[in-house]
C-alpha cells in the first residue's frame, strides 16, 4: 500500500514536473517567439512612423517654397526679398537631407513609382520657380502673377497629391507588413492555447494603440500645415484676413477686371477713441473688444467681401462689385454697429464713440494697392477731423 502510495506519488510528481517543464518550455518559447514579434513590429512601426514624418516635411517644405515666392512677388522691400531668397534656397537643401534619408529608409517598389512620379513634377517645378524668382529680382512683370498660378500652383497641389497617395501606399505596405508578422506569430504561440490567445490580445491592444498614436501625430502635423497657410493669410487675433491677402485679393481683381468698367470700393475704417481702452482696461479686455467689434464688422458686408485687419484698431473691407453710393450704404451699418457695441466687464459696459471711414471707389486696372490703400486712409483721416465717427468719400 505504502509502495503503490509512493509509485502513484512519484507519478504525480514525475508528470507534474513533465506537465511543468512542458509549460516552461512553451511559456518560454512563447516569450522568445513574443520578443521576436515585438521586434518586427516595433520596428515596422518605427520605420513606417518615420517616413510619414519625412514625407510630411517634404511635404510643408514644397507648400513654404511656394509661398516664399509668393511673399517675395508681394514684397516690394528688397532687404527682405534677399532674406527670403535665402531661406527658399535652404529649404531645397533641407529637402534634398529629406530625400536621401526616405531613400535609406527603403521604398517599396509601388512606393518607388509614386516617388518617381514625384521627382520628374519636382524638376518641372523646379524650373519653372528659378525663372519666376529670378524675374522677381529683376523687377517683375505682369506674367509673374499668372505663371504662379496657372503654373506653378497647379504642378505644387498635383505633388501634394502624389504625396498623399504615397503616405496611403506607405501605410497600406506597413498593415500588409504587420499582418505577415503576425501570421507568423500566430503560427508559433499556435502550440499553446490560453497564454497564446492572452498574448495574442496583449498584441493586439498594443497594435491598436500604436495604430492611434500614429494617427494622433499625422493628425497633428497636418493641422500644423494648415495652421501655417492660416497664419500666412489671417490676423492671429481677429481671425479676419490680415493685410497681405487683402493685396492679394485686390490683385487677383484687378487681373479679373482689366479693361473692366465695373466699379469697387475700399473701406478704411479706424476706430474712434479705442486707446482708452486699452490704457483703462488693459490689453487682454483691449483685444476682446476687437474681436467683438470685427464681429459686428462681418454683420455688414457681403459673402464676397473681404474684411481684413491693417494692424492695431485699424480695418480695412474690399467690397467687389460696389460702386460709391452701395458703399455708402455698408458704411452707414458699419458706423452703426460700431457705436451700438459694448463689452460687459465686470458688471461695466465698455463702448467706444463710434469709427471713422474712408471710402475709395475705383475701377479695376486703374489704380495700385498702395496708392488705393493711401487715399482711403487719408479720407478716413479726413473723416476723424471733421468730427469722428462718420465718413468721407474720396474724390478726385
């Protein structure tokens, strides 16, 4: 009895120890396998994570060269053309920097045409921005403007198209990538069963969150793109457009409108005792009173016209199609709104005694920016001596 005790004992024991060493062994190689899996997909992750990086460089540098020109062809300060020159120079090296490294990086052969397809637009563009830069230094001409948009524009969103398709390709070879990898995973934990589905789960939610982090930064970087081609056209605090788009607009008109008997006007508005404001209340209740009043400001024009902030308590709208007389009427509930505006702070209504307007009408071709830009502030100058919060029309 004793004897059969002790065989059945050291059978249990024999088979509980086979039965452990069998699941060391498996947990073991399961971990190995595990460690393996986590290598291939980290570095899936790592690789793929920093082409999209890279591309989405290439990618901010080809929209900034883009609009360095168009800041240059704006530009009548020549000191700052050269600066900006300078710096379009540098991002074609830091680009260059970008290409070698995407290269090492190691392109799939789909992802090798789309990158092809790439260079050969690139070198187009290439070309075509030299010529343009160069005749910018020399002066400009009238062509400048048109071979920046029917030229180089149309080649620059055809690349940032192609890129797009690339970072889609690069993110579908990643996944065809993960999905081998974990195949074979699969097929090496496939000896165990509980701690192969634990593992297996553990991977997946591991997988998932890298697959979120990686979105969250693509998301990021893009907003980013797109916060710097809103910072380049809007005034930071109002919202409104700033004063370098509303040349632009103005010039994107006149090209419109050549030979063009339609008339326009522009509003220079400048608000009438805001310093008060700002030195009573402070800046931070200052710039929330400009914000409110550029709301009150867009209640008056229409879909097509162009608010912009000129810097300061100074605005200005271009009104499209708007002779003197419709102009005048915009003006009247401007001046309107303006004065009727308060901020409540602190149980306080802070207001303002209204704003002074000068109205310029032209007709497209016949004027510059500047000069129409001068004439309409001095009458809003004209307006503020005459005894503020009221208009006056230019007149030759």
């Amino acid at each position: 009895m004793v004897a059969r005790t002790i065989k059945s004992s050291r059978i249990i024991i024999v088979n509980t120890v086979l039965t452990l060493v069998i699941i060391s062994v498996l947990i073991f190689q399961n971990i190995y396998f595990l460690e393996k899996n986590n290598a291939i997909q980290s570095n899936i992750d790592k690789v793929y994570t920093r082409k999209i990086d890279v591309i989405m460089r290439m990618t901010k540098i080809v929209r900034e060269r883009s609009l360095h020109m168009l800041t240059m062809y704006l530009s009548k300060d020549e000191w700052e053309n050269d600066k900006i020159f300078l710096e379009f120079h540098k991002l074609k090296l830091v680009f260059l920097k970008l290409n070698d490294e995407l290269k090492n990086l190691g392109l799939h052969e789909t992802e090798k045409t789309l990158f092809e397809k790439i260079h050969n637009i690139l070198n187009k563009t290439e070309s075509i921005q030299i010529d343009i830069i160069e005749r910018i230094q020399s002066g400009g001409d009238k062509r400048v403007h048109s071979d920046i948009s029917e030229k180089d524009l149309p080649l620059e969103y055809k690349v940032l198209g192609i890129f797009d398709s690339l970072i889609e390709k690069i993110r579908s070879n990643a996944n065809k990538a993960r999905e081998n990898a974990k195949e074979q995973y699969l097929e090496s934990i496939s000896l165990i069963l509980i701690i192969a589905v634990l593992v297996y789960i553990v991977i997946i939610i591991l997988m998932r969150r890298s697959l979120y982090q990686l979105t969250k930064i693509e998301s990021g970087l893009i907003s980013e793109a797109e916060s710097l081609s809103w910072d380049a056209t809007h005034d930071a605090l109002t919202n409104v457009y700033n004063r370098r788009w509303l040349q632009h607009k103005f010039e994107l008109l006149q090209d419109e409108q050549q030979s063009s008997l339609i008339k326009n006007s522009l509003l220079y508005i400048d608000l009438d005792e805001f310093k008060p404001v700002n030195d009573n209340y402070g800046h931070v209740v200052g710039d929330e009173f400009l914000c409110g009043i550029t709301r009150e400001l867009e209640k008056c024009i229409r879909q097509n016209d162009t608010l912009a902030r000129m810097g300061g308590d100074e605005f200005s709208i271009l009104l499209e199609n708007c002779d003197v007389d419709k102009a005048t009427e915009i003006t009247g509930c401007l001046i309107k709104r303006v004065t009727k505006f308060s901020l409540l702070v602190e149980q306080q209504r802070i207001s303002i005694t209204g704003c002074s307007i000068g109205i310029r009408e032209f007709v497209g071709g016949d004027i510059s920016f500047e000069t129409l830009v001068k004439q309409a502030d001095a009458e809003c100058y004209a307006a503020k001596r005459n005894g503020k919060n009221r208009y006056n029309i230019y007149s030759q």
